[in-house]
C-alpha cells in the first residue's frame, strides 16, 4: 500500500478506535447505577454448555445471573463475591410462586414458576406486605464497597429472608459471623429455615436499631433511616464500616459509608442515591424532612466526613441530633487500607 493511503487507512483506523472508546465511555456513564468511575472490563469468555435436565437449566441462568450482577457492580465474574451469587438459589428466599417483580410503577408477575425469571436485575416482592428482596446489582455494589473478608464480623440489619445475609456469610467464611436481625415474625421464620444450614449465622428476631449490638467490621443496613445511629456507630472497631440508606420522608436518599478512624471525625461518603423501606426505630420526621430538603438542594457528592457531639462548622451538609455530616475531610485517617 502507498505511504498515504497507508497513513490515511491507519488514521481512520485510530479515529475509529476512539470513537468506539468514547462511546463505550459514554454509554456506560448512562448506567443508572455506578460507583465512580467505571472501568469497561474484558467480555469473559462463558463456557459453552449445553442442558439436559432442567436442574442444569437454571443452573446456567444463575450462571449468567452471578456474571451479570458481578460485573455490574464492578468485580470480577470470577471472583468470591460472584461465586456466593451462583452458589445461593434465588427462588429458595423470595417464597412460593406467584412471584411478582417491582417496578417503578408497580408489580410484573412471572407467567409462571419458572426460577430463570429470578435470574434478572430485579426486586421480588417477599410476599409480606411493603417488603421485597432488594435490587441484586444495588447490593453488589454496597457488598463490593463493604469488602467483608474472611473471619470478619458482620452486623446485618434488615435480614428479610436471608438472602443477602447468606451472600455475606459466605464471604466470610466459618471463621466469620454474621449477626443478622429482622423484627418481621413471618420473615424471621423464614429465614431461620434459609439459614440453619450456616453456622457463622446468629439471627435474632428483634431489632436491630436497638442496643446491645456486637462489635463489627461490618454494619450493614437494608432499611431507610433518617441519621446514622449512635449504636450503629458505637459497635464499629477501628477502621469498621457502616453502609445504610439516609433516607428522608419521601422521595430518594442516598447510601452513605462511614468508616471509623481513629479520630473523633468518621470518613463518610455517599455511594449513590436509593430508595427503601423505613428502618423501624431509626426514623425521626423532623430529621426526615431536613434529609429531603438537603437532597433536593445540595450537593450530597460533597459529603467526605461525619462529626458526633459537636456544634455543626461551616461545612455543615446536614445536622442531626447529635451529629452532623461535613463536606470537609476528616483531619486524620488511619491508614486502614480501606476505602472510606
Ligand atoms: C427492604 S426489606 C429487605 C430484606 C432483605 N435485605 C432482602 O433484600 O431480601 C427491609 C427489611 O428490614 C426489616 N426491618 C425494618 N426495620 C428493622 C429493624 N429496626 N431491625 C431489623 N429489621 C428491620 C423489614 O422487616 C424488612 O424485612
């Protein structure tokens, strides 16, 4: 090929490149859900199979469904986190069919008993009134921040049925544990079936909004509430996470991460905006209103630190009873090598 039809070929060929890259880009900047910013990962190869029996069928499904969910929320397909979604059956935690899926404007029954329409990014109603098994790829990502590892003590609150606390209790191992709370008498028997088979799992039927409370490394709540609670935060060890949904009255609030440092400040960020059911005994209306008025009218990027039991300082982003978010650092961090 002459030198500048050689140039001019490998000049569209680049320019075609970045087109497809910013696109890529682009596209997924759209994604309704993301932490930062996000890495297009290789297309793992899946391995090709073929089914004979239907066991084998939904095999495959919750194959593709710990892929999907794991990549969606940023880690490896082929890592721990994806392994505890395709080793844990959907359909034995959402409870007997017919199951309805939520939408924004309201439930999509599956036209019939099939578990692979489980197998999507969806919320399940649980069959009790209000309460669902949450968004998988939404609990991914809070999962995948929290980074539980190995022998770690976890507080998890808001149970359901278990099935988040079954993908945590793998995560963790035997060495770990798992103290899982739920105040719904029909959900707590039906996760104390889901979960007899993990002994790293200690349910209790009360709640979790409530001292006592063990020390963790990991306080994880799957309900709204309007302030992060002093006994939330007085169980947390040195460098412990805490992930829960600061909601407001009404509309969305945002997942907020606190991490305990070795000052009296906690680092605190927002991951992303949600929206959840109330976390009974950790909601407060005057909070609630304030909450939905700091969400309509600022910056909820902004927030880096949580203060207790001081007055608020300019930075204030919002002032609870007795603690204040600030969108200011806090002044030492310990270095724990964990993202906070
Ligand atoms: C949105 S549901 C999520 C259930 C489960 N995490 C799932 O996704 O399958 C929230 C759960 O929190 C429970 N809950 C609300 N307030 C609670 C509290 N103070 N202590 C323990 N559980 C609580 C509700 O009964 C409900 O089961």
């Amino acid at each position: 090929m002459p030198t500048l039809l050689f140039l001019r070929w490998a000049s569209r060929c680049r320019s075609r490149e970045r087109r497809r890259a910013e696109y890529l880009r682009e596209a997924a900047a759209h994604l309704p859900l993301q932490l930062g910013a996000v890495q297009l990962a290789p297309v793992a190869e899946m391995p090709k199979k073929h089914w004979n029996t239907d066991a084998e069928r939904i095999e495959a499904h919750r194959e593709f469904f710990a892929r999907l969910i794991a990549t969606r929320a940023g880690v490896s397909a082929d890592g721990e986190l994806a392994a505890a979604f395709r080793s844990t059956p959907r359909e034995r935690f959402v409870g007997g069919p017919p199951w309805r899926i939520l939408t924004r404007h309201g439930f999509v029954e599956a036209p019939r008993n099939d578990p692979a329409f489980l197998y999507q990014d969806v919320v399940v109603w649980l069959g009790a009134d209000g309460l669902n098994n949450g968004e998988p790829s939404l609990h991914a990502m809070c999962i995948a921040t929290l980074r539980p590892q190995k022998g770690d003590r976890i507080v998890h609150v808001g149970a359901g049925t278990g099935y988040y606390t079954t993908i945590l209790a793998k995560l963790v191992g035997e060495r770990g544990v798992v103290d899982a709370y739920e105040i719904e008498p029909g959900l707590v028997r039906r996760a104390a079936e889901n979960l007899a088979e993990l002994p790293q799992v200690r349910l209790h039927a009360r709640s979790g909004a409530e001292a006592p409370l063990p020390a963790c490394d990991v306080l994880y709540v799957s309900a709204g509430a309007t302030a992060p609670l002093a006994v939330w935060l007085d169980a947390l060890q040195a460098g412990g996470r805490l992930l829960f949904p600061l909601t407001p009255e009404d509309g969305a609030g945002g997942m907020l991460l606190i991490t305990r440092t070795d000052g009296e400040v906690y680092a605190a960020r927002f991951l992303f905006q949600a929206q959840f059911v109330g976390c009974m005994g950790a909601r407060d209306e005057y909070e609630g209103e304030r909450l939905e008025e700091a969400f309509r009218n600022r910056n909820w990027h902004k927030v880096k630190s949580l203060h207790r039991n001081d007055a608020p300082g300019e930075s204030c982003w919002i002032a609870g009873r007795g603690w204040w978010l600030s969108t200011e650092a806090p002044p030492v961090m310990r270095p724990t090598g964990v993202d906070g």
